[in-house]
C-alpha cells in the first residue's frame, strides 16, 4: 500500500536534517536579478505556441491580524481601502499577461492565496473575478480545481454562496489549533464553531473538496492537546489535511519574534505530536500523500498517486503539473516552461512597476539540461516514493548510475539504514523512509552544498 508508514525513532533523528520542501527544483533559493520581463515574454510565446493549459496563482496579500507564526508574505491592515489600488495594478497585470497568450490556452487550474483572499469585499471579488474570465479562457461547467484559502473569521455563508457563484470549488481552510491558549500565544482565536459554519456552508454550496491546516510545533502546544485537535478536525470530515511542522526562524520572519521561544514543545514533543496524528488520521482511513498531506482514499490526490500520475508545483501536490504554472501580484512565482520567474516582493515596488506600465518580474531561473533532469528525479520520488532508472534513462538519454556515480555512497548508506531499496534497476522510498523523502531528494540537489541550510525548515 502506497500509504504505508513505518515510525522509526531512530531513522528520523538521524535524517531529519533541514532542507527544501521542492515545490520546484532548483528551488527558489536559486533565483537570481539576471531573468526579467524578456525572458517571461520569450517563455509565454512558447506556451502560446504549444497551447499549453494553465494553472493561475493570484495572490491576495492582506490581513485584518496578524498570526505570529506566518512567513507569507503580507500586509497587515484594517484598511480595507489598501486593496483597491492593488486591485488596480493586478488587473493592468493580468492584462499585459493575457495578451501573449492565446486565448484557446484553458484554465485548468485557479487558486487565490495569500494573505487573505476574503480581505476582499464581494463587489471586488466579483470584480477580479469578471477580469479573470474577460482575459482567460477560464472553465463554466465546474470542471477545473478552482481554489481559494479561507480565513473562517473572515467568511460566513453569503461569502461562500458567493465564492461559489464566481466558479470556486475547492476550498482551503486554515485553523492551525482549537486550543484557546495556543490560538492567544500565536494571536489566531478562532472557535470550531465558526470552522464548522464555513464547512457546513462549503457542503451546502456543493463545493467539490475542503481541505484544512494544522500546524505542529506551536507555542504551548502539547502532544495532548494537539491530539485533541486532530480528533475535533477528523470529525469535520474534510477530503484533505495538511500537517506543517512549525518552523521557527524569528531572524527571517519579523512576526515570529512575538513568540516566546521559552514556550515552543521541545523536538521530543514534536515528534510525538507527528507519530500520534499519523496513528489519528490512518484509523480515520486518510492516507499520507507525502510532505505533510493527507487524503481520503477517493480523493484526487490519492488517485493520481495510486496510478503514478502525481505531480509537484508551487501549489504543492497536484494533478495539473502538466501546466503552465502563471504567478499575478506581489511576489507570486510562476512556472512557464523551463522558467521560474518571481515578481517583486515588495507591494509598492510591485505597484509602481505596474504603475510604469511594466511587469514586476524581479527575479527568476532558467532551467539548465542537469536540473531538468534532477527535477524529474526529485518530482519521481517525492510524488511516488519510487524511481525506475530506465525511465530517466530514455527520457534524458543518460546511463543512470554512471550520471549520479558520486551519489551511490550516500544511496547505499541509506539502503543499508532501511530508508530505500536500491538496485541497478530502481529506487523504492521504504515505509520508515516515506516521512523522510525529502531527505532522499536532498541526495540529488546540485545545489545544497552551496547553501545555508538556516534558510530551511527541517524535514520533520
């Protein structure tokens, strides 16, 4: 069974090393100022040309509070006025993108993150939604994953009727914890009661799944109390789960400095908290998909993984990785091709830009013949804790061992752990390896040496 999960004590200290969640690979960390505006333009012709579908990624950055844990990037404001000027420049964007597109290129896949999508009010959300439809060729009859990130204390039913109306079928609900003084130590409060309601309502409305956040490793946090959160989540009944580790890194990310240190679970606590929700959600009958997700086994994630199909964007797991992948407003990352490209970060950086007519494209990577194929090995086993050589071997027209000879040692060495199986014709990620994959992907990264693993979260 692809959902097998040996716990290991032993194997997971060793290997739970800091590294990236390969959301893309090179990872983001390899960006650079040297791709812009001309190397976007050049990627989306070619899109064009292959009539290639697409996935979009609007980002919403704003917040009414803020949540000492967050590392996204956004503004926090009870200004509901900040949105209208950005609204203003995310709409010229979407223009200057559309137009080197055709528009016979569908919309397979739309998602609205943030921050807070529903910051927005309906009349603006209506609006960005109307522009969307007008410039792509965005799906009517249900048929595309179209998602959006949602607050419950910033959602009730006439938001999600709404939500609905415009096309959204899929919803992505963070709660984090139910426990009132962990909810107070990182500034979320936010009763299960209103979880339920947006739940109840995303039902109702015939949404086609609801997925829900948890994060481990918060302040005050207990394996007992964390227990009885997952228990209260699992009687919500939602089709996906996803289970963060908690990184805690203050010197990067400004409102983690509010958290006092002092009150974080120790790494033995943490563990426990992980093994004890894995045991939860396996009773429950949800199947680990890999990197923190979980899935009911007639989810589209479990399917795709059952039948190797499975694949790996900035949008995390996804059935739509064969699109183009095209990021809009303040530092979303697109993936068009062989190029990722980033927009500024910063919000008056990325509005002047656009004020100037000109896109905010501020960094990026062309993808080169050697990371295209440790792309294709990583995207391998961290969608089907497997890889057949041949495969590589055909597709990139390589001698597997004799490319990745240096790494045999390192590969061996996890064999004889227990992590992988290794032969000359494969390598299979082991039921004790599958929470450590990425620790196996690591293996195959050209480019961790060079790195600060500081910039890491660690792999559990």
């Amino acid at each position: 069974m692809l959902d097998a999960i040996r716990w290991d004590t032993d194997l997971i200290r060793r290997y739970d090393l800091a590294g990236p969640r390969y959301t893309s690979y090179p990872t983001a960390v390899q960006f650079h100022s040297q791709v812009g505006t001309f190397d976007l333009f050049h990627a989306l012709r070619d899109s064009r040309k292959a009539l290639r579908p697409l996935s979009l990624y609007v980002h919403v950055p704003f917040c009414a509070n803020i949540c000492y844990y967050c590392a996204c990037n956004k503004v926090i404001t009870k200004d509901r006025g900040r949105a209208l000027p950005y609204l203003q420049r995310l709409e010229q964007e979407i223009q200057l993108i559309a137009c080197h597109l055709d528009p016979a290129q569908k919309v397979e896949q739309l998602h609205f993150g943030g921050g807070t999508p529903t910051f927005l009010s309906h009349d603006e959300l209506r609006q960005l939604m109307a522009h969307l439809r007008k410039h792509f060729n965005l799906l009517d009859d249900d048929s595309g994953d179209y998602g959006i990130e949602i607050d419950p204390r910033e959602a009730d039913w006439s938001t999600m009727g709404l939500l609905r109306e415009l096309g959204f079928n899929r919803v992505s609900i963070g709660l984090q914890d139910l426990d009132p003084a962990v909810q107070r130590a990182v500034n979320r409060l936010q009763s299960l009661e209103e979880t339920r309601a947006v739940i109840d309502a995303a039902r109702t409305l015939q949404f086609r799944s609801i997925n829900i956040d948890l994060i481990y490793g918060l302040p005050k946090q207990t394996p007992e109390n964390f227990a009885r959160t997952v228990e209260e989540v699992i009687s919500l009944q939602p089709d996906r789960l996803s289970v963060f580790n908690y990184a805690h890194l203050p010197e990067r990310f400004m409102p983690q400095r509010r958290i006092n240190g002092n009150e974080l679970p120790a790494p033995a606590q943490k563990l426990e908290m992980l093994e004890r929700t894995i045991e939860q959600l396996t009773a429950a009958g949800y199947r680990y998909i890999g990197m923190d997700h979980f899935a009911l086994p007639d989810d589209e994630l479990a399917i795709a993984q059952e039948e190797q199909t499975l694949q790996r964007n900035f949008q995390g797991y996804t059935t739509h990785g064969h699109c183009d992948l095209i990021g809009l407003g303040v530092s979303a990352i697109s993936q068009i091709g062989d190029l990722y490209c980033q927009n500024s970060s910063d919000l008056n950086e990325y509005q002047n830009t656009l004020a100037a007519a000109q896109l905010a494209t501020s960094r990026g990577l062309v993808c080169n013949a050697d990371d295209r194929l440790r792309r294709a090995v990583i995207q391998q086993l961290i969608c089907n804790f497997s890889l057949v050589f041949a495969d590589i071997e055909q597709q990139f027209n390589i001698d597997f061992q004799g490319y990745f000879g240096a790494l045999w040692p390192q590969l061996q060495g996890m064999a004889s752990d227990g992590l992988i199986e290794l032969d000359r014709e494969r390598i299979v990620v082991l039921p004790a390896g599958r929470l450590l994959v990425r620790s196996v992907c690591m293996v195959f990264d050209a480019y961790l040496e060079q790195q600060n693993r500081q910039r890491f979260s660690r792999v559990i």
